[in-house]
C-alpha cells in the first residue's frame, strides 16, 4: 500500500521568507546605488550640467558683418554683395560625419573639393560652429534638401552676402579678389571677430584694406530645440558693417586704357603728378575675380596658372622690364646735375660707340648716326652714342645715385600688396650679389637702359610724374576716401603733398621737358606721328627695350634680325605727360614684344590723353 506524501508547510513559508528577505535586501542596495547617484548629479555635478542644459537649450550665433563696398572716384560700384544660399552643418549636432556627407552626396551632390575642404574645416573648426559644406546653392538642390530636412539634424540652408564684382576683368588686378580663409590665416586671424566670416581679402584693394572693409561681428542669443532649429531670439547684437571705400580710379580712363592696350600684353598706368592719385591702372591679360570668390576648381586655376598669357600675374605692378631709351630725360637730368654736360655741348654720333682699346662695337638705332648731338637732340631723337658717352662720363654710381632719387631700384610704395621694387644697378650691387667687377661697357648699356636695370610700369609712371612737377613727387595711392555706411562719416585717404626729392634747377628741368614735347610735337621728334593733331601740350618719350640680345659680327653688326620670333621681339614702351605746364595726368604704358615705343606703346598713351584732357 502506497504512502501519502503530505507538504511540509512549515519549511515552504521558511524558504518564502528567505526570499522576501533577500530581495528586499537587493532592492535597498538598488535604491541606496540610486540615490547616491541622483545625489551625485544633484550636488556634486549640478553646476556642471546645469550649464550643459542651459547649452543646449541657448545658443550665442556670431552674425557676419557685411563687408564693405568699394566704388571709383565716379561713383560706380567695382565691389558689392549680393545675396546667395549656402548649407551649414553644426558637427556637435548633425551626428556621425561621414555618413552625413554620403547621405547630402545622395541628395544635392558635392564635389570631392567641397568634401575635402569641409573635412579640412571640421578638425579647425570648433563643434558648435557652423561649417559651409556647399556654397552657392540653386533652386533645385535647395528643393531637394527641404524635402529631405528631417533626415539631417544640424543642417540649413542659410543666406549669406557673397562679394562680387559687376565689371570681372576691367579691374581685377587693382581689387584683387577675396577667398575661403585657409588654415594659414585662421591662425593669426582674431577669432572673435571672424568667428562669423568664411571670406578675406587674398589680393589687391582687397587684401590690403582687409581691416576696413570686414567690419565688426555682431551675435544673437537664441533658443534652440532638440534639432538645433530656433525657437526664438533671445538678444541680438547687430554688426557693424565694413567701411566703403572710393578709388581714386577713373572708371572712364580705365575702359579707354583697356580699349586702346587691345589684345596686346602689357600695362597701362596713369598719375596725377600733384596728388598721386592713380587714375587707372591695366594690366593684360586679365582674370575675372568672381571665380575666385566660392572657390576656383582646380583645373580652371591650373588652365590660369600655366596659361602662357599669365593673367595672374599684375604686369602694371610686378612686371620688370629694361626701360629702353625712356631712362634718357632721367640721365639728361643727371648730366646737368653733376655738371658733365653743359645744353650745348655736342657729342659726334657716327652710328656706333667703342670703349677705348675695345674692339666690340656699341651700335646707335639710326645707323648712319645722328651727326653732331647736344643735350636737347639727343632726347628728341633719341640718340644712343650721346648716352654711352655720357654714360662712361657718368659713370654707374652717380648714374645710380640720381636716378635713385625718381624712386628707381625701389617699391613706389603705392597702397597696394606685391609690389615689386625693380633693379638699379652699382658697383656695390654687382659686387655683393654676383661677386664681380663692375665693368665701363656695363655703364654703357645701362645709359640706354639695358642690361641689369629694370623698372616696372608703375614704377615708371611715378617717375615720369616725378619729372613733370620738377622734381616733387607725391606718393601713389589707390584709395582716396573712405566712408563709414552706419554715420556716413567721409575720411580723407589723400597722401602729404609732393615733396622735393630730385635735385635740380628750374631750368635744367624747363631744358629736359621741352626736348620732351619736342619728342612728340617737335618736326624730328622720334614720336611726331604720336603727337600729331594735338590740341593740347605734352611731352613723352619712348623707349624700345631689348627681349633677346642678338648675336653681332666684328664690325657690329646684327645678324638674323629677321628670324626672331614673336615672344623675343622687343618691349614697347612709352612715357607722357599733360599739359606741360600744371601736369595733371602722366602715363607710362609697356606692351610687351610690341617692337617699337612709338609705333605701338605711343598711340595708347596718346588716346588715354586726348580722351582726359577732353573730358577734365
């Protein structure tokens, strides 16, 4: 007979309050662990995530200042901003980086620069500022990221003022042109005040007036949801916009100096001789800034940088060239200073020079020579053996100490960035940077403005201005005045007036401008067609400077003339001033391989002439 098996009761409800016992213990140690943590981020960490709540919840955004706009002397607008979308990502916000770009890749499409260069942001950049992923945005790739706004937190679409520029190329190497702020200028840049700016001055007005024309960032405290939208604004402090400035720039001048160069290389500078007031400035090749603003693509700077035009490259500012025959009145001056040439000596000029016990052969443009020269006859026509005789008599240090004196050998100092100071030669020169002797046939070619020396065409110009106000030079300068958008306030930019800075006497200086105007008005003068049918007085002078030295025979003789090629053929040049008396523009215009001053430089200093002096 089976047994029966009762439960024990007794043991059951021992073992059930066993249980109760140890979960109510392990529910204690819970809330004990959960209490010194809530106590933890209740007193210990309060302030700190008290602040970090306050964060997310208000944000302070920098707001950029419009930069300000530059204008001619005229009034007409050369540099303005205009509207233009572009989409931000705060990284903080917008999560893992990587995915989100595939993901916008996908929508609006980026190119492998905007990619590269937004990466390159994010490691300078801090979290929560916002970063540009893509500029320039169309109707439809803004279309397309709307409807897919829910899918990127930390994204927008924001409006921004781009800089432009309406007139492209007719100014670009005077402005410049501004870019994207890169790693190298983040670093001495303030960061409060271009917390806002994505843009700076790289070039020209632009870069050198950067100061000025940014302005003051302003900000706005505002309210922000989980997503990083703006509930509302909180506090806004407005920017302050960047002065505007106004060149001294003829925008007329300008055109008729682009027009007359042509689809020649070269440079065209123009001066008021009394303020230095740069009336227009050429040079050509030219670029369009305004691809430069967003970012240039590789290949189109690539096609720039190579091309063999060099559009880059400010020919009015930074070209050097050998100044030919121009560098004559500069020296005739010279001669009268130091007293070895007295207005009628004469020098026989047979068509050729020789040093003593020398057999080369220092050859004169007119090669049946120009007879018995004076001081006055050698500058209207332009004779070489009346300066390889003055030259030797000079000699290179006095040469060079005088024309040092016209601002030869160094930068004019100008407002602009870049400029180059050109190369006038001496024996300590040639001593120190090539260890050599100075030579008597070096002293010679530099007489007719060959061989190591070399001016630029702004250079040049300032010169010219120079001479025509006998010797007073004021110190060139683009910008004339400024003026604060907010009070309206005008600031003067004008520079000292002229300072005497060449010696000489009046009428040393009467003597070498008017061999200048006999130049070009006179009946043997080497640029008479240039100045025919003149109604006013001026005076000039041209100048043809040697690209490639060609090889010469015993007797002197250049062989193969015509077997050189377009881009060896001699530089132009040409210098002008008017009217003679009171000077109020002086020119100096270089086209490069042009061949003759006087055929080719000539002319386009003559209509930017008759169209100033026509319409001032």
């Amino acid at each position: 007979m089976s047994r029966l098996i009762l439960k024990n009761i007794g043991q059951e409800s021992q073992i059930f309050s066993h249980r109760i016992v140890v979960a109510l213990c392990v529910m204690v140690i819970l809330f004990g662990v959960l209490a010194l943590h809530l106590a933890n981020l209740q007193i210990v960490q309060h302030e700190h995530f008290t602040t970090r709540s306050k964060d997310n919840r208000v944000n302070i955004i920098p707001i950029p200042p419009p930069r300000g706009l530059i204008f001619s002397r005229d009034g007409v607008l050369l540099a303005g901003n205009r509207p233009a979308f572009s989409l931000e990502v705060v990284p903080e916000q917008a999560g893992d980086l990587d995915e989100l770009v595939v993901n916008l890749n996908s929508v609006i499409g980026l190119t492998s620069e905007e990619i590269s260069r937004f990466k390159k942001e994010v490691k300078r950049r801090r979290k929560f500022e916002k970063i540009p992923i893509k500029y320039e945005l169309n109707e439809d790739e803004i279309a397309r990221f709307s409807v897919n706004r829910y899918r990127f937190p930390g994204v927008n679409v924001t409006t921004r003022l781009v800089r432009y520029y309406p007139h492209g190329k007719e100014f670009a190497h005077v402005l410049g042109y501004v870019g994207r702020i890169n790693e190298r200028e983040a670093k001495w840049l303030d960061k409060a005040n271009y917390s806002a700016t994505t843009h700076i001055g790289k070039t020209g007005i632009e870069n050198a007036y950067e100061p000025l024309l940014h302005g003051k960032v302003g900000y706005q405290q505002v309210e922000i949801n989980a997503q990083g939208r703006i509930i509302r604004v909180l506090k806004r402090e407005p920017p302050l916009p960047g002065h505007d400035l106004y060149l001294t720039l003829d925008t007329k001048l300008q055109m008729k100096a682009i027009e007359a160069l042509g689809e020649r290389r070269g440079a065209v500078v123009a001066i008021e001789p009394a303020t230095g007031a740069v009336l227009a400035m050429v040079s050509y090749p030219s670029y369009d800034p305004n691809w430069f603003v967003d970012g240039i693509s590789a290949e189109q700077y690539r096609e720039l940088n190579d091309s063999p035009d060099q559009p880059l490259f400010n020919r009015a500012l930074q070209g050097q060239y050998p100044p030919g025959s121009t560098i004559k009145p500069f020296l005739a001056m010279a001669a009268r200073y130091y007293g070895v040439r007295d207005a009628h000596d004469h020098t026989w000029c047979p068509g050729w020079f020789r040093l003593p016990n020398v057999r080369r052969y220092y050859r004169c443009w007119n090669k049946a020579g120009h007879g018995a020269v004076d001081l006055k006859r050698s500058i209207v026509e332009s004779c070489d053996v009346y300066y390889y005789e003055l030259a030797l008599d000079l000699g290179i240090d006095r040469m060079h100490d005088y024309l040092a004196q016209f601002g030869f050998g160094r930068v004019t100092g100008v407002d602009l960035a870049g400029e180059e100071s050109g190369l006038l030669p001496s024996r300590e020169w040639k001593l120190k940077t090539k260890n050599l002797s100075w030579y008597p046939g070096e002293s010679l070619i530099t007489g007719i403005g060959q061989g190591y020396m070399l001016v630029t065409p702004f250079q040049l110009a300032s010169a010219t201005a120079t001479l025509s106000m006998h010797g007073h030079r004021a110190v060139p300068h683009v910008v004339g005045q400024t003026e604060d958008p907010v009070t309206g306030k005008s600031g003067d930019l004008l520079s000292e007036p002229p300072e005497k800075v060449v010696s000489g006497s009046n009428e040393d200086w009467d003597l070498i401008i008017e061999a200048m105007r006999d130049v070009v008005l006179g009946k043997r003068g080497t640029a008479r067609k240039v100045g025919a049918g003149a109604f006013y007085e001026f005076a000039g002078k041209t100048g043809t400077s040697q690209v490639f030295g060609l090889e010469q025979n015993e007797e002197g003789e250049v062989r193969d003339k015509s077997k050189i090629p377009a881009h060896l053929q001699d530089h132009a040049l040409f210098i002008a001033f008017a009217p003679i008396n009171n000077p109020e523009i002086a020119i100096a215009v270089v086209v490069e391989h042009g061949g003759s001053g006087g055929r080719t430089a000539g002319p386009v200093a003559r209509k930017l002439l008759d169209y100033y002096m026509a319409h001032h």
